[in-house]
C-alpha cells in the first residue's frame, strides 16, 4: 500500500508528455542520466518527484523495486506513446485513469476510492472513515490523517474541474483526467465540502477502451457476469463510476459490433466475449481506427 506519493502535485497538463517523451529517450531520466531533472523536464524538484510516481501509478511505466530504479513504459505506455503523445484523446485518457483506478499498490486511496468506497454524496470524513476500514481490514498499518487527507484532496483535484478567475494562474493548471467529469462538488454544509461521484458520459468512453477494459476483467475466461462488470473490484463499472443502465448501453453497443453477446434469458444475465484480441491490442485498435 502506498499513500501520499505525488507531494501534494495532481497531475498537469503536458505532464504524462513530458514523462512518456523523456522515459523513452533515457530510462534513468529521473536518476539524472540526462542531466538534472529539474533541467530537462523543466519543472520543480518536488514536481519531478511527483511526475517520477505518476507515471508508475497510472501504470503508464514501471520501475524495478531494487537495484537501478530506471523507468520504462508498459505495453500500454508505448501504444499511448506511439499513436497519441500528448494524451489528447478521450481513450487515452480513461487508460490512465484505469491504471490508477486500479493501481491497489502504488494508488492505494484512488484504488480505495474507485472500488472499495461506496458513497455517491461524500465528504473528506467519510473517506477517510472507509480508507482507515480498509487499511486494518487488510492487515497493514494506518497511514496518518494528514496522509489521507492529502491524497483526498489529490483526487479531488484530479477529477473536478476548479477554473476561476480567482485562482492563482500558477495553481490553475488543471489535471487532464479532470474532462472525465467523475466528481462533482455540491455544495457546503457547516464548513464540510460535499461532493458526489459521477458516471462518465457514453460519448466520452470509446467502445474499443471500454471493450479492452472488460477483456482485461475477464483475466482469460470467455464469459463473466453482468453483475462482476458492474460491482467487481476494478471493473468497468466501479473505476467509471457507471450503474447498470449505463453498463448494458455499453455491452448492446459492443455486441452490434460482433465483440461480445450478451445473454439475459434463462435467468442468466452474462457477457461472452466472441473475440480472441488481447488487452493491448484492443487499444491498438482503438488507435488504428482513430487514423482511419
């Protein structure tokens, strides 16, 4: 479990670039093989640090635990690399989000909140209530309030758009992921921010990203359960915030497509997957068909 590993930092905007561009050129980037980080990403010392964790926690790169902790990009960070640098579209996007949804290790209070915390209308006690449940349920010792509370603002900071003319230019450089629009602020009661979590928009989850997603759930099995889409531990359902409306739309749309049937007869309600592509490839052709 990892809490508090960005130093405060969301991520930016041009960030994920910076990253994926300077990881390919030189893997020891972040150790100063290049020149000094600071240098050569121009950014900040802390902001480097931040960087050098979010390409590991939204599983875009990964690093060894030991020896020279040089980074390299995943599968799916060398498709992103190669076909949409700097993260412009909307599959893209959801990708990173999935890595850090999903990331129980690295993103340990994203993993929380995405699959372990069922609120719809939250507050900062709340999570922090269900991230301290989680942590002794599991065994391992509590991170620090101010830990949680950090990585709580973080994410907030990740998904809610804050744009206002009252903000410092320097602070209003908004996370990317903020146009998946999965959190929504509310309003203020006695001083307690009320937020309240969100279902990504259809139009906003690319049929290829979301089959990909579901392939990847599937762990190799042909068929699965509506239902594991729905409420598995991240699954589709509870990394995009999505109920079971919104889960069956997706489903009918891949199966006019030939990817999957869906059978609800019989008292079955199941997904079979009649492709035999694998995850990455899945994206790949979501890249393929965006250069169409």
């Amino acid at each position: 479990m990892k809490f508090r590993g960005h130093e405060t930092f969301a991520i930016r905007k041009g960030w994920l670039n910076k990253g994926v561009k300077n990881i390919k050129r030189n893997p020891g980037v972040f150790l100063g093989d290049a020149g000094h980080p600071m240098d050569v990403l121009g950014i900040g010392a802390n902001m480097v640090k931040a960087l050098r964790y979010w390409m590991t926690a939204t599983k875009i790169a990964e690093e060894p635990n030991s020896g020279k902790r040089k980074q390299y990009l995943t599968d799916i960070g060398n498709l992103i690399y190669k076909n949409d640098p700097y993260f412009e579209e909307m599959g893209s996007l959801a990708l990173v989000h999935y890595g850090l949804a999903s990331n129980e290790e690295d993103a340990t209070a994203w993993y929380i909140f995405f699959n372990e915390f069922d609120y719809i209308e939250f507050s900062e006690d709340d999570f922090q209530s269900s991230v301290k449940k989680y942590v002794r349920m599991s065994g391992n010792n509590l991170p620090s309030e101010r830990s949680v509370s950090d990585d709580f603002k973080c994410i907030i900071n990740t998904y809610h758009s804050k744009q206002s003319s009252n903000i410092n230019p320097e602070d209003n450089i908004e996370s990317p992921l903020t146009e998946l629009g999965l959190i929504e602020y509310l309003y203020n009661k006695n001083n307690i921010r009320i937020y309240k979590k969100v279902a990504i928009k259809e139009n906003l989850l690319p049929d290829l990203i979301a089959l990909a997603i579901i392939i990847n759930s599937a762990n190799g099995e042909k068929e699965l359960k509506i239902s594991n889409l729905l409420k598995g531990k991240k699954s589709i359902g509870k990394v995009f915030n999505l109920d079971m409306v919104r889960i069956i739309n997706i489903l009918y749309s891949l199966e006019k497509q030939g990817y999957i049937k869906v059978i609800r007869t019989a008292g079955l309600d199941i997904v079979e997957i009649l492709t035999d592509i694998k995850y990455a490839d899945c994206v790949q052709l979501y890249y393929d068909k965006l250069n169409q």
